[in-house]
C-alpha cells in the first residue's frame, strides 16, 4: 500500500514518485544514501555525510555542480533519507517549462482563468504538500516568477491562477543549479533573497574528473541486472584510457558510453582502442617532432666526474611533459593521456617541476 497523493495531470516536464508509508518503510536513511550516491573517493564521500546531516532537517537545500554531475541523484538522496520520504517527492525542471506556463505548473489555476484552462488544475506545491519539490534549474527561472516563489516561501501559503483562496503548503525545498548564481545577481538576472532563501544549505556536486576513481564503481552501478552477455566489459587499458578522459559531460556522458558499449560491443572486452572509439575520438596519429621539441639525450661524459643519470632522466621527463602540454593545449587529461599517465600522476609531476597549467 502507498501514501496517497493529489496529483491531477502532472505534465511532462515533472516526475512525481510514491514511496511506501513509514511504517512499511524497511530501508533506512544510509542505505538509502549509500545506494543512490556510488562512489568511494573522498569528494564524495564527503557529499554523503553532509546529505546525511542536511537529511535531518527540513532547510531548504541549493545544490550546485556542473551539468550531469548528479545533482538531481543528491536531490533524491535527500529525500529518501529525510522524514519526509514516505511523502511525494516532486522533480520540476523550470528551465523547460514554457515561460507562460511555469506559475500554473508550481502554482495550479482555477477553471477559465485564462484561455484554454477548462478544467482546475493543482500546481506541484500542492501535489508535494508535506513532501519535496526539486526545482531544477532554477537559475532559469523568470525574474517576476522568482518574486511569487520568494513569496509562497515566506508564507507557506499559494494562490491558483485565478483564485482568491490562500491555500497552505508545507514543503521543503530542493534546489539546483550549474550556473554561477553570484553572477547573476550582480548583472540583475537573479534575486539576492531568493538565493539566501533557497540557499540555507549549500551542496556542492563534484565533476567527474575530479573523482575519476569512481568510474570502476560508476560503471558496475550502470551495469546492474544486466548479463555478461548484454554488457560490455572494460579492460585495464580501456579502464586507463577512461580515467584519463576530461568528461566534460560528467557523470551522465560515463552513463551513455556505458550503454554505447554494450550497444555495439555486447560480451566483449573493450580496450583502450575501444573506449575511443565510444568517446567518439580516434586515437591522435603519431606527429613528427620539430626540431625545436627535439630533445638532445646525449649525455656528456665528463672527464673527471660520473655521470649523473637521475637528472639526465628528469631533465627529458620535465621536456615531455612541456611538448605535451603544449600539444594538448594545456588540457591537463589530455596531456596525461598522451604521455600515457594518470591524470593524478602528470599533476604531482607538474607539481615537482613547477610547471604550471596552460589552461584550466
């Protein structure tokens, strides 16, 4: 049995998910983070405790982070491991709500309150009464629409479109956003008090390049419930060639070369050739050096002295690291990726030569 909800024609633009009451709930607030948060390094394991703690309360929550990095996920998290989880959880993305629209969406209307509402409508604040909204995006919302969302807030209270009733609402809000808000306010596009209103907490979703340990593990989580036969497998060097990508796409681009994987390679092993060829990318072809990246390892014998061989070695290590730099534009993971090395490896490198980045 489920806890019942108002939900009257959710468009498509919101997800609404029924969880069972509290008394028949058997999972408990760790494993709920546990299982939806994958990962074993240290940002994340750093997001777990902090969503656990944030869990407890029923502040409002502003999680920011790239695109695809997971923020939603983290959203969920919250929720499932809140006092408010055997209650409707509700995800509105406003960015993709049609700016005419997205106060009847949060909001509902009455019937004829404007052209085409033939019938009432109840907004997500009411369908999540007692529950969550995850409102994503947010930094998209319209300037006037941010105005009405500071004012339920502070009141708890809403209006339909078209009505004169105040109905009441308790709902805890989540946020999220992969714009830099501080900007925003600044050049006008965003309130102040809103943010400092949504914002109670702030949450922040690392990248996936800064948590590439996390892919092996990311990978299983994706490939759950499926056979051998429909899955693909990573080898060492595909597994390698991973870690090393920039993943500008996050968490959600790892997700789809998963799929693409068992798509075109079901049963089989995937090398370093391959995870290219899913990224989308054939391997760079061997460039000829110029003579000015040409580098002399000749070594000099002295005539009264040995020869010291460790900075002979350093002196080409430090030279190749710069030629590949300079090749890959700065990108550090591209860098790496031709030297054949870890992206953490080629950074202390860097670190002991004090070679610094060419771009960010």
């Amino acid at each position: 049995m489920f806890a019942k909800t108002r939900l009257t024609d959710l468009k498509p633009g919101a997800e609404m998910i029924n969880t069972p009451t509290i008394t028949e709930r058997k999972s408990d607030s760790k494993a709920d983070v546990e299982g939806l948060l994958i990962g074993n390094s240290a940002p994340m394991a750093a997001l777990r405790e902090m969503v656990r703690r944030v869990a407890r309360s029923h502040a409002s929550v502003m999680i920011c982070g790239p695109s695809g990095s997971g923020k939603e996920v983290v959203a969920r998290a919250i929720h499932a491991a809140s006092p408010r989880a055997a209650q409707p959880y509700i995800a509105l993305n406003t960015g993709a709500i049609p700016a005419e629209l997205i106060e009847s969406e949060l909001f509902g209307h009455e019937k004829g309150a404007f052209t085409g509402a033939q019938n009432r409508r109840v907004g997500h604040f009411e369908n999540a009464d007692r529950g969550t909204l995850f409102l994503d995006e947010i930094g998209d919302m319209r300037f006037d629409m941010q105005v009405k969302l500071l004012r339920v807030l502070e009141d708890g209270m809403v209006n339909r479109v078209g009505g004169n009733v105040a109905l009441p609402v308790d709902v805890r809000i989540i946020s999220a956003t992969h714009q830099n808000l501080e900007t925003a306010i600044v050049e006008g596009r965003f309130r102040e008090d809103l943010f400092f209103r949504l914002g109670v907490v702030l949450l922040q979703v690392p990248s996936l390049a800064d948590r590439v340990e996390d892919i092996p593990q990311l990978i299983a989580h994706f490939q759950k419930g499926r056979s051998i036969a429909a899955s693909c497998q990573f080898g060492a060097a595909a597994m390698q060639r991973l870690m090393m990508h920039s993943w500008p796409g996050n968490v959600r681009e790892l997700r789809n070369v998963v799929e693409r994987g068992s798509v075109l390679f079901p049963g089989e092993i995937i090398d370093a050739f391959g995870v290219d060829q899913l990224l989308g990318r054939t391997p760079p072809k061997p460039q000829p050096v110029r003579p000015d990246q040409a580098i002399d390892i000749a070594i000099a014998e002295p005539a009264d002295g040995p020869i010291d061989l460790k900075a002979q070695i350093e002196r080409i290590e430090l030279e190749r690291i710069r030629v590949a730099l300079e090749r890959a534009e700065g990108v550090i993971s591209e860098a790496a990726r031709m030297l054949t090395l870890k992206r953490t490896t080629l950074i202390e490198k860097m670190r002991k030569y004090g070679v610094e980045r060419l771009a960010a």
